[in-house]
C-alpha cells in the first residue's frame, strides 16, 4: 500500500509541475520507448534523426556542453569526422556549430528528391 501511495503522489506531482492531466501522463508512461537511430551521413533519413534527436535529447539535456557529447554519441563515421573539431569551441558555439555543419552538409533534400520519380498527369 505504501508503494502504491507514493507513486500516486509522484503522479500528482508530476503532473502539477508539467500541468498534463492524469491520462495525458498515464499515456505518456505507457508509450514505448523511443530510440533515437545513429545518423551515418545518409541524407534520405537526416530529418528522421534531427526530429528524433531534438525530441529526444536536445530538449531533456540540461547544457550545450551535454547536448555536443549526445550529439557525438548519434553519429558514425563522416557525420562524426565532420563535428569532431566543435570540441574544441566554447560548449554553446560548439553544438551550435555542430549543427550548422551536420545541416549544411545533409540538409539539402534535392540530393533525396534527384532519386525521386513523380508522375506528372
């Protein structure tokens, strides 16, 4: 009993900081786990790995010098090389740049949209 008590404190408490109703976190709580994919440098899922990274990670990390390390730890091979030196930048600018250069370098969707045929009627 006192094992149930306190995780319906918890609940409400949780849900007086976050202001979701009871069922919106019961929703929440029940949903699986969302694995944010490594990103290897194909352009056709980018935005399926920045979406997921920012849900995911950006917005839960408490410093830029947190969200850099994460970001480092979603990516292999090129995308990895191409963010190593943002290390060496003050946390902030570092991510920040980070970013830039993954976006300059994979956000393009014309790439994407070249292997794309469309029927024009």
């Amino acid at each position: 009993m006192h094992c149930h008590f306190s995780l319906l404190c918890l609940l409400y408490s949780v849900q007086w900081v976050s202001g979701m109703s009871a069922d919106s976190l019961l929703s929440a709580l029940s949903l699986p786990q969302a694995e944010v994919p490594k990103f290897t440098g194909d352009v056709t899922v980018y935005r399926v790995f920045v979406t997921a990274f920012d849900a995911r990670v950006a917005s839960k990390a408490s410093s830029y010098a947190d969200k850099l390390y994460y970001l480092d730890q979603h990516v292999m091979g090129k995308p990895e090389d191409l963010i190593a030196g943002c290390f060496h930048l003050e946390s902030e600018n570092g991510y920040k740049h980070a970013c830039d250069l993954l976006e300059k370098e994979y956000g393009n969707p014309m790439p994407c949209l070249n292997g794309i045929s469309f029927e024009v009627t």
